[in-house]
C-alpha cells in the first residue's frame, strides 16, 4: 500500500465517511485512493471556502470529525476563514493538506508555502508527515486531536512523496481522551452562589447547549429560578418544543448590558465573560455591568454536561422533564402585504418541520425576530461563530450530509450568500434537502447599522458604494438555476408563506429569494 | 483630521485614485473618508479574492501601486491567494487592513486573528500602526516599499482607534527609492559569454519582458544570435508586432529540458533558473540540463533593463528598432466544424484588437497555443505567477481601471473561473470593456494530465467525482446575466467567431461559453 491507501484506510478504519474536497496535483494519490476505497464519499467543492465550511457543519452535527482535503497552502488559505469560524466553533475537523515533496520545496517553485504557519492561524493542533512509516499513527493521532478538549481543528500536511511512496504501515485506532472533569470543589462554590439565592444566569455554550447538558440546565432552572442565557453566536442550541428555554444574549453591547443589570451572579458552562463584538469610540469591550460577578462553572475545554449533573445532584434537583417546552407555541402569521424580515420569520416559524437543521446567517434580518422561533418544532440552530461571514450557506452542506433525514434551512443575507456562492453547485450535485432563504435588501445592512453606531457621516444622500449591493442587482433566480437549483422570489408575506410551504415538503435543494 | 482621514490624504498625496475593497466595521472610518475625499474610485468587490486579485491586474498594468482594503484578519485570509499571487508577481501593491484597538484585542472577541503573522505569508512587508502621530508617515513608508526591489506586497495594519481619532499629522510624500544597479563585471562575464560563440540564451522576467528592457533584449538576440526566452508564468509581457520574439519556456520538465538541451548558457535577466511547477515520483525539480551553465545578469531585485543597456553597449549593439517583430502573422482561421482550443486561439490571434490587454488562466485549454499569438497585433499579456487558480478573471477587472482606453481580454478554464466568479458582478458594476472567454470543458483537465503524469488509476470508468466539473453542468448563461453580463455561447468555430467579433467592437463587459 502507497502512503495515500494507508491515510484513507486509516480513516475508513476510524469511521470516516465523507471528504469535503477541492484537490490538485499534489493530492491526486489521496483523490485516486479515495476513489477506489469506495467507502469515502468524496464532496467537490469549486473553491475551498466551500469544502471547510461544509465540513464546519458536518462536525457540528455529526457527532464525529469532518475532513477537508485541500491543495497544498493556498487551498488552505482560501479555506482559512471558515476553519476560522470552525475552531471558534470547537468543530472536530481534520485538514488533510498536500505539500510539495522536501527535496522539491527548496527550488521554491511558484506555489511553494510555509503551510504549517499558515495552519497555525486556524489549527489547534498542526502535523506535517515526514516518514511513510509513521502516517498511519500520526493520521490516526490527528484523529484522536479533534476529539480533544470538546472537539479541535486539526491539520495533517502530506508532503506528495509521502503519498506515492509504498511501504506504510497501517496503525491502530487510538481511543477518545476521557474529557477534563470539573473539581467538585468548584461545583460546590457554584451551588453555595444558588444558595444565596442572588439573582442568577448560566451561560451556556457548546455541550451545553445540546442533550443532556441542556436538560440539565433546564432543570436547574426550573428549580431555582435561574435565567439561562447563550452567547449571540454560539456552535449549536437544541431548541423549540421538548427544550428549556434560553435566552440569546443581544448583539449590541449597551442591550447585553441592560439585561445582564438584572443578574448577580453570572454562572459560565463552557463560555467566556460575554463581550462587544467589535470596539466603539467610548464603548465598553466588556458586556457585563460591573455589579454582576462571574463564576467558571466549566471551562471550554472541561466536561459541562458531567458537571451540570454533579450540580444537579448538590441541589438535589433529579426528576424527569422538568424546564422544558411543553407546548408548542407557534407565532401568529403576518398580515398580507409586503415581505418584512419579521414576517418570513413568523411564517418559517410556524411552518418549520420537526427536527429541522438551521443554519442561520440572517444577521440584521433574523437577530431581531429570534424569539419568535422560541417554542416552535423542536430544531437544531447554527450560527456564525467566528464572525467571518459566507460560512452557513456551506455549512448547510455539512448539516445536510450529516443529517440526511433532517430538512436542513438555511437563513442568509444576500451580501453573506456571495462570499461562497459556489456552495449551491455542491448543493445540486449532491442533491441535498436543503431550502435557502435569502434575505435581498441589496446592502451590507450589517455595516450600515455600525456606521451609524460609529456616529460616521458621509457627504452625500446617496449611499456609499462600498455599502450598497445593487447596481446591478443581482438575479438570484438566475444565479441559483445557473449552479442547478431551483429558485423563486417573493415579494410579498403570501407568496413567502407559499414558496416556503412548498419548500419545505420537498426533499431537494431550493432556494427563495425574499424581497425585503 | 481623523487618522482615516489622513491615511487617504496620504494615498491621494501619492496618486492612489482606486482603491479595491470589501470593508466591515472596523474600517468603517476609512470607508467614510475616502467617499467624502470624492479623490478614490472605491471598487466594491463581494468576496476579498476578487478585491486582491483585481489589485494584482492593476498594479501590474498601472505602473504605481495598487490598494485594496480588506477587513481584519479574516478579509485577508480571504483574500490571501490572489495575494500570493501577487507577490509572486513583484506587484507593486499595497493592502490597508482594519484590526481591533489594542484594548480590545486582549478580550480575543470572535474576528480576533494574529493579522501581522497572516499578512507575512504573502507581504514583503507588514506595518502596524500604533500611534496617531506617525499614521501619516506610515501610511508614505508603506507605499514607498511597495516599489522598491522592482514591485512588493506590502501591508498597512490600522486598528479602528488610530482611524477614528483626532489629530493626524499630515506626511511628506517620500521618494521613489533607487533601483539595486548590477555590477559592470558581471555585466562584462556576460559579454564574453557572448564573445565565446556558444549557443546562448536570455530568460528574461518582469521589467526585461517590457519596454525598453524587452527591445534591448531583442536587439541583442539579432545582433548575436542568441534566443530569447520567458518563463512559462510570467507576471506581464509586450508581444506581438513590434516587440521581440520571445519562446515561451513549456509547462512540461521534461519538454522544458528538450528546449534547454540546445543551449549551452543561460543568461537570467531578472529570473530564476527553471524549475519543475511540481514534483513527480522519480523526476526532477530543475528544468535545466546539466549542461547548460547559468549566469545570472540581474537578480530580480535588481535593474536588469539597466544592465541590458550596458550590455548592449559592450556588445556594441546600438541602432533603432532591431531585433522586433516588424510584421503581422496572424493565424489561419479554423476549419468550420465543432470548436476546439487551437480553434478558438486562431479565431482570437486573427481577431485581437492593437493593444488589448490578455489576462490569461486557460492553462490546458490555451498552453499549447501560445505560439500561434505569437506576431499578432502588439498585446500585453498576464499570466498566473503564483499557480493559485481563481486569479486572472479578477486580474481583469484591475486591469481594465488601469488601462480605460484598451481592450481586456480574459481567457480562463471554468474551474478556474468558477473560484472567484463574483468578479463578474464587479465588472458589470464598474461598466468594464472586458471579454470573457471561459473554456467549458466541464472539467478540471489539467488535473487529469497530472493524473496521467503521476501514473495514477483508479479502478473505474467514470471520472473521478473530484476532478470532474459536470453534474451538473453550469449554465454560463445564466451565470453571467445573474451578475448583470450579457454572454452567449459558441459551440462552433462560426459561432464564436461571430461572437468574438462582436465582443471586440463592444465596450462593455461581455461573456463567451467556448464550447470545447
């Protein structure tokens, strides 16, 4: 077996089924070896960005490492912001990147790179294959790394040589780390603050926020009349109907701080103090009001569920669904008219289907009509986590791979959908169950808004064009039909409630352009 | 004056009137100045690739420096390849990068990146200005360098505090610094080189592909017999009538050899001995024959168009316009009948308009048909230097800017296209006379050559999914209206010669599917 068998047996052996990919030459060993396993499906991506935040998704939802394939050090750096978005997200994810062979990267040949610096940028943990003998135990370590310290990105480079030369030697599966574990010491000073009975919040984030962990919170909510809070971007919330209800964290600073005046004592499972996304003239980085004291429940690396359990038992607080949504609670639909962000979200809420995958990119046009989407059909929901946007139109590639029985949905603001809009081929070829709504205002509305938080003023009535997405307007219909994928616009709430209705009892990729 | 103010004082202070960006909040102040200053065309480019990649065209072809603003850390990951690229290039060019103020930054909010490490992998030099006060000066410096050592990449880090505050102290404009002078002893080796008879050629790259560096060049090849050559990816050439014959070293190791094998001394004049693009199992890195010794005249850094003048004067090569192409040889047109490659070069050698600008990615699709473009009207033309795809069709966009009056012609595979085509939307915006000729070939074909150099198979008959661009097809068409092109498709040798025809007498931007 060539270096390339042994790296994609490897992953076979540790139940490895998808490679989301954009190869070269330097790869084409691991595209033939893929090819003839038979038992990897290989995803093409037509640029990068695609492949990585497909996989970002995928390693959110899966439960089990996401793999990239990627050429050499420019397909890593065009992959870079949505492995960005990735680590900050905690996905499990393993780079496999190619590289020149050693006694070919002294010539410097044009696409020569020093990969693993530029790995370094959004990899926990970087591996560059030497030796032909050692790739099996070091692709199986790579492994092993993104399981680490509540999931990891990981980067395995392999220089070409490595992956045509014969002579590898397979290794064994290497056992998941056992996860870091609170000291009940710490556990203890938690339950002593819930005893005070201050006004209280936990603030939760990755594990957390899913199964156990999440039912766990929920119960200690109920109990003790703690709030539960998620941080504005977080990986992955279980939400709706049969989970507790957790408030998100507002994106604006002065608001976060506003709610945050009304808590004591301020409980961290798996997240960091709440901070301002971006700094401001005279603004505070900080969003939490110097009246409110912070405890570490559990770092991001440590066990929170295993530690909400041991906090559960200290306050003896046991039965069974306790702090979850009992009832579904739809919102009402819009009046007729035309389309506002806060009417298709009224409509997605109520027609949403059980189980739903959303990968939300919305931005200006869905934070603010969050909460409508409370207690509606239980559903998983994504968000951007690194702040890089054109991340979840691919990630919604991941989710609906990893989840082929779950609609997936995919929420995005026209401005974001460009970054990589070539994620709707992936979508075609894969002919994958995913319904994109994009949200048309044909603007970075986003940056319109910071402009004003900014108090920047320009000259002119007309808006500057480094802000404004029209001229041209972009037809979405046909950019989407142009990649495979049906498309249809609405303008008003009727046709949205129409389009999406249709949308969302199908079983393939469509897209609806909201006029808004 | 605010310190956004004074950085675009400065750039207008220097001639900058473009600048190529994609900006987000933390540059919000910079977008502000540069609409009020009404002095700076901004070119809104909807992902960083098309800004840095429209850069590279420009810069190229404008003969001063080149801006793009890109947005924090993770604008310029985005926006890293084309960067490469451009480095690869000695493209005058300089980025202006927002970060978060030095308060913030230890709070590691979520866009948090390390931008200096990020910007080293593709900037010759990176600035990060800390104070107010030597903003100005800064911003002179960074500009400075961006022409010295014949062309850099140079990066300007500005954290959204010196942006927004008061008090900016204008800078002097700084000079143009002196280029490194080659020695008159090697310029004397190289001369009894000559005197020596032996079968000599020059490699010529950058500054000795153009002006007059290329017509000294080819005055020496008349005068002593000597061959001219390129490498395969240079960053700019002037070819055609009135310019020097110059061959164009192949792609290929082993052809490249076979070219070289008849040449007993390589002089360089701004350019590295030739190297293999990659490494093959049992093959060499060098494409030069042990028997052929290399003198290098000018290092790249170096005024190789200086040294050529005094070699011409030791050679005693002095009058007019010798050694230059004095008359047209336009190609036989294709035969009717289905469209190939070598089909659609002839139609557009036959067809190129005096002075068009070619930014050219066919790589499978037009290497082979180099040659036939060879004595065609006088054109500049761009290739792909640091052998990152997904470059030229933004390459175009710059070059269009820089030279309103010429014709841009950008021929491009569609996998190639495919990686930044949101450029097609930056062109429709700015009204660009730009055609585009994308080779539909469904296919990523120069990685099945690869495939077959490599020696690699796969087991079964089908494509591998990984190299194969169908399923579905694009609709180029489509496509292109969607971003506001008009295009259309030719599938024969008539069609796209009606096609081209009318695309040359055009203005506007205008897409052709070559169907081959």
């Amino acid at each position: 077996m060539n270096g390339a068998e042994i790296l994609v047996k490897t992953l076979i052996d540790n139940n490895v089924e998808v490679c989301f990919a954009n190869p070269g030459p330097s790869e084409i060993h691991l595209v033939a070896a893929i090819k003839n396993s038979e038992k990897i499906r290989p995803v093409l991506a037509l640029v990068e960005g695609v492949a990585t935040g497909a996989a970002d998704g995928y390693g959110r939802m899966a439960g089990k490492p996401a793999i990239t394939m990627l050429h050499l050090g420019v397909g890593l750096m065009n992959g870079s912001t949505n492995l960005h978005n990735a680590k900050r997200a905690k996905t499990p994810l393993l780079n496999i990147v190619g590289d020149h062979p050693d006694t070919h990267l002294h010539y410097d040949a044009p696409l020569t790179t020093d990969i693993r610096a530029i790995a370094a940028h959004t990899s926990d943990c970087v591996y560059r294959v030497s030796n032909i003998r050692t790739l099996g135990s070091d692709t199986a370590r790579a492994l092993q790394a993104t399981a680490e310290n509540n999931g990891q990105v990981a980067t395995l480079i392999l220089p070409a040589n490595v992956a045509w030369e014969e002579g590898a030697v397979p290794a064994s599966t290497l056992p998941k780390k056992q996860k870091a574990q609170v000291d009940e010491q710490i556990v203890k000073q938690v339950r002593d603050a819930f005893k005070k009975r201050t006004r209280i919040a936990l603030l939760l984030r990755d594990e957390a926020l899913k199964d156990n962990g999440l039912r766990r919170a929920g119960k200690i909510a109920e109990a003790t009349g703690a709030r539960l809070f998620s941080d504005t971007f977080y990986p992955r919330i279980q939400r709706g109907a049969g989970y507790p209800m957790v408030t998100r964290l507002p994106y604006h600073t002065e608001d976060a701080l506003a709610v945050l005046k009304e808590i004591d004592v301020l409980i961290l499972v798996g997240a960091q103090p709440p901070i301002s996304f971006f700094a401001y003239p005279g603004g505070s980085s900080s969003s939490l009001p110097a009246t409110c004291k912070v405890i570490t429940l559990s770092h991001p690396h440590e066990d929170g569920p295993a530690a909400l359990e041991v906090l559960c038992s200290l306050l003896n607080v046991h039965e069974g669904n306790k702090g979850l949504i009992t009832k579904l609670a739809l919102p009402d639909l819009p009046k007729e008219g035309p389309l506002t962000p806060e009417g298709a979200m009224r409509i997605i809420g109520r027609l949403l289907p059980p189980q739903t995958v959303i990968c939300d990119e919305s931005i200006s046009s869905g934070l603010p009509y969050y909460a409508l989407t409370a207690a509606v059909q239980p559903h998983d929901m994504l968000q951007l986590t690194g702040g890089s946007i054109g991340c979840m139109l691919s990630a919604s590639i991941g989710a609906a791979i990893a989840c082929p029985d779950r609609k997936v949905l995919c929420l995005v603001g026209d401005g974001s959908a460009m970054y990589t809009i070539q994620a709707l081929w992936t979508m075609a070829r894969e002919n994958l169950d995913i319904t994109i709504v994009v949200y048309s205002n044909r603007n970075y509305a986003f940056l319109e808004q910071e402009m004003e938080l900014m108090h920047v003023v320009t000259k002119k009535v007309k808006k500057p064009p480094m802000l404004y997405l029209g001229d041209p307007d972009l037809n979405w219909i046909k950019l989407s039909q142009s990649m495979g994928i049906e498309a249809a616009q609405a303008e008003t709430t009727k046709e949205f409630y129409a389009l999406f209705k249709t949308a969302m009892s199908g079983k393939r990729p469509f897209l609806i352009e909201a006029m808004i």
